[in-house]
C-alpha cells in the first residue's frame, strides 16, 4: 500500500492502529502521521521487527481493516 492511501486513512486508523500495536504511544502515532516509513520504523524501534517483517505486519493489518470496513484491498 502506497504512503498516500495509508496517509489518506490514517485518521480512521489510528485507534485501531493503538490497538495492534500497544506499545506505540500517542507520541509515536502523532510523528508517523500516516507515513508508512515512520510506522515500519516505530514498529522496528518498538518491537524489533525487521524491515520485511514491519511491511508484513503493516500489509497484514491494512488488510483486515479494509476487510472489517468493507473497503477493497
């Protein structure tokens, strides 16, 4: 998913976004802002993912929010 549709969405998602990822505070979610490089760093930071495994995650959960919301992938 590009950086615009994740940016475009980011208001809807940001509490679910607390939700799959706990240990990300209202300060992280305030700097990511949407951007889908700043997120897979916080999750890296945060959580000691990879890089491909924060892009996993992050497709992952786009996915089943979109699902959840009835919005095509």
């Amino acid at each position: 998913m590009s950086n615009d549709i994740l940016e475009g969405r980011w208001k809807r998602m940001r509490g679910s976004t607390k939700e799959w990822w706990g240990k990300l505070t209202d300060s992280d979610l305030d700097r990511i802002a949407g951007k889908r490089d700043q997120l897979a760093g916080a999750l890296q930071e945060k959580y000691g993912y990879t890089r491909a495994k924060a892009d996993e995650e992050i497709d992952r959960r786009l996915k089943e929010f979109d699902q959840k919301h009835n919005k095509p992938a």
